[in-house]
C-alpha cells in the first residue's frame, strides 16, 4: 500500500514526465496477480485522477489510464461500484467509445471496461442514460458493436 501511494503521489506530480512515469508504473503493478487487493483500497481520489487522465493530451496516457481502469473493472463489486460511480466515470467512457476510430484500440479498451461496470445494476442504469450513444457506436465500430449490444441488451 504505501508502494501505491507513493507512486500516486508521483502521478499527481506537475512535471508531465514524472507523472507519466508513474503511471507506466501503476500500469505494470496491474500485472501481476495479487496486486488487486491493494488496488481496491486505494482511495476515491485514485480513482478520479485515472478518469480524468482520459482527457490526457497524449494518446499512450489515455491508453495507460483506460488499461488501469479495466483492471479495476474487473475487481470485485464495490470496487467496480466505487469506479462506475465516480463523477463523469461513465460519461468519458462513453465519449471515448463514440470518438475513436476502428482502429483504436483505447475505444475497445473503454467499450470493456464499460462491460464490465454494466454488471452492477446501479451502474448499468447509468449507462443506459447514454444508450443513443451507443447503439450508434455499436452501429458505426463493427470490432465493439457485439459489446455494446451485450451492454445494452441487459437493461
């Protein structure tokens, strides 16, 4: 835990190539088993600064923050509840499904990560306030249409 935090501490850090070696390094920590339980503990505040780095000005820090957050999709139920909670979670997840091109693989990446928050009911609720959305993705992106179809077919 206190590895974690430190390099949190580094990923909030206002010199871009320091943060952004910390977050290659929470990227590779979400590799080997065993470190989820600690990823689950993190606090809120981890979890939002991931959310907003999809907004990163670079491609390879979106890339890197969408990964981490499919990890912690696929943790168990409160944490994908903490992360399909969080404030514009979903909404920045959508945007990205519905901004990429086919050949990006950051829309697949977000399309499961959608996925797997779809499993809990409350957050699945929230994803269908963007159904319009992505049922055109779905109609536009034949590699993620399956998923979407998957996410929508469950409301």
């Amino acid at each position: 835990m206190e590895l974690l935090n430190a390099i949190f501490e580094f990923l909030k850090n206002p010199n871009r190539e320091i943060s952004e070696q910390a977050l290659e390094c929470l990227r590779r920590l979400t590799f080997p088993s065993g470190n989820d339980e600690f990823f689950e503990k993190m606090p809120d505040e981890f979890f939002e600064e991931l959310i907003n780095l999809l907004m990163a000005y670079k491609l390879e820090i979106r890339e890197a923050a969408i990964e981490i957050l499919y990890f912690l999709s696929d943790q168990k139920l409160p944490t994908k509840t903490r992360l399909g909670k969080q404030n514009k979670c979903i909404q920045r997840l959508v945007a990205i499904v519905c901004s990429n091109s086919a050949e990006s693989k950051i829309s697949k990446w977000a399309v499961c990560t959608l996925a797997k928050l779809a499993e809990v009911p409350s957050i699945l609720k929230i994803i269908n306030c963007y159904e319009q959305e992505l049922f055109f993705a779905a109609c536009t992106d034949e590699s993620i249409s399956r998923i979407i179809m998957g996410i929508l077919s469950n409301s």
